[in-house]
C-alpha cells in the first residue's frame, strides 16, 4: 500500500523538530552534545536534505502511486517548508 501525503510529511516530523530546536538553541538540544559547529551544520544539513527530498516527492505518471507531496497544499507542508528555510538560514549564520 502506497504511503500517503501526510505519511509522507510526518515522516519528516523529527527534522523539523530538530531544525528547530538546534535553531533556537542548539546547546539545550541533547542531539548536537559534543559536536563541534561544523558537525552541527552538517546535521542539520542533514535533515534539511531529508525535507527537501519529501517536498519533491511527486508520481511521474497515472500508474506511479508515489504521494504528490510536491502538488499538495501549502498548508499541509509549510512547517516543513519553514523548516528548510530554518535550517538553511542556520547554516549559514553559523
């Protein structure tokens, strides 16, 4: 049984969570302890790869049962979408 949209999005539920925990204050977020800055960026680079990839996420043909997170509402993605634009912010203020 194919995934559907909003499987889809909460898939990536935890990156979003991560993004933006680490934007707010990524010395209280128990994930990036020990890590240096760039190990940091790289993480986050990480996951914001991952919400990239499920934003694309789109069938190519009518027999393709792949969920077309890429042509879904806005409102469905936009933590997502915000969070993509988090991370990427983040990385480069850091």
């Amino acid at each position: 049984m194919a995934q559907t949209v909003t499987e889809c999005l909460t898939s990536g539920t935890d990156s979003v969570t991560l993004i933006n925990s680490i934007n707010t204050d990524a010395s209280a977020e128990i994930a990036v302890e020990g890590m240096t800055q760039a190990e940091i960026n790289e993480l986050v680079q990480r996951n914001v790869d991952h919400l990239s990839a499920i934003l694309l996420y789109a069938p190519v043909d009518a027999s393709d049962d792949t969920p077309d997170v890429a042509g879904a509402a806005s409102g469905l993605k936009s933590t997502h979408v915000a969070a993509v634009t988090t991370g990427t912010d983040y990385i480069a203020a850091n």
